[in-house]
C-alpha cells in the first residue's frame, strides 16, 4: 500500500465529467477528526470560472471548493 501526499496532488489537472479541464488542485480539506477529505479546492480555468460565474481578484485565480460527496 502507498501513501499519497498533498503535495502529490497539488498542480494536477482537474477534468469534469464532459471532458473539460476545468483547472487544476490546489488544496484538500481534511476532517482530522475521521481522517476523511471533505472537498477539493481547485483552481479554476479562465473559462471554467466565466462558466460558473465565479468570482476572481486581480491577483488571484478564480477558485472552487467542491465537496467529495459530489464527485
């Protein structure tokens, strides 16, 4: 059995069900309590965050915290 990092998954890129890359990981949230991941925060594509309407800052990227539950 292998263990996998965040920072394994830091940077990959993040694909949607329709075959879009939508951006890629840029973090976990972890319940440490149950050691269970309770979503992804990802980075969002410029056009995936035109897509979904999300907001973005001058100097930061767009980002969304997708719970597991609906991956």
């Amino acid at each position: 059995m292998s263990t996998l990092y965040d920072e394994h998954l830091r940077g990959r890129t993040v694909i949607a069900a329709d075959g879009q890359t939508i951006g890629e990981m840029a973090a976990l949230f972890v319940d440490t309590s149950k050691w269970m991941i309770l979503a992804l925060q990802i980075k969002l594509t410029k056009s995936a965050a035109e897509q979904l309407g999300a907001a973005k800052s001058l100097l930061r990227a767009a980002t969304l915290d997708l719970p597991v539950r609906l991956i």
